[in-house]
C-alpha cells in the first residue's frame, strides 16, 4: 500500500509539473488590430444611431468598394466599407470624387487615386 501510494504521487507530481511548465511556455499573446476595429468605441452612440466603419477611414488603405450603382440620369452611387455614398461627399478624410462604372476616384491629401471594383 506505501509503494502504492508513493507511485501516485510521483506520478501525481510529474503531471502537475508537466502542465505548469506548458503553461509558463508559450510567450505572452499580442493583439494584432490591423484591419480590425477598435474594440473600445462604441457601435452605438449616444444618440442611438450605429457608428459606421466608413467614417475610420483615415487613408486610402482604409477604402473598401463593396459596390457601385451605376445611374447617369438620377446619379451614381458607390458602396464604400457599407455605406452608400455620392459624389461629393466625405468619408473619413478621403472626398469621393468621381463614380466611375468600373471604379471610384477619391481625394486623398490632394492626390487623385482610383479604386476600381474587382469582379470575383
């Protein structure tokens, strides 16, 4: 019964020592946000209304043409990062420019760039 009972407990302990040190192994988890949203801002605000992606565009890495829907008569609107926006008007700090049927020119810091809409 004693060489039983020291078994277990060898037993018990190499286990116990077994899972401590993988534990203490792996390295410390990092965060990684690129592409992701922040976690700490609401996506409601104060007033109730939800608090669009669109408007954290901060370049034009940021920009994502969802969608474009082609008008000449009424005007052409464009899905950018799920919000529908005209020409003219300002997202984050890129200005749309121009709705192309293929694309959408935006304004960066005073530089043209197209983003075209890819076809998958």
């Amino acid at each position: 019964m004693l060489l039983k009972n020291k078994i277990l407990f060898i037993l018990y302990g190499i286990i116990t020592f077994c899972i401590i040190s993988s534990a203490f192994a792996e390295g410390a988890y990092e965060y990684d946000s690129k592409g992701n949203r922040d976690p700490f801002v609401p996506l409601i605000s104060e007033s109730g209304a939800y608090v669009s992606d669109a408007y954290a565009i901060t370049g034009i890495k940021d920009v994502r043409l969802e969608g474009i829907v082609w008008d000449d008569a009424k005007g052409s609107v464009a899905i950018i990062n799920g919000e529908i926006v005209e020409e003219g008007q300002e997202i984050g700090s890129v200005k749309v420019l121009e709705i192309k049927d293929d694309g959408v020119i935006f304004d960066v810091g005073g530089e043209e760039v197209k983003v075209e809409l890819r076809s998958e």
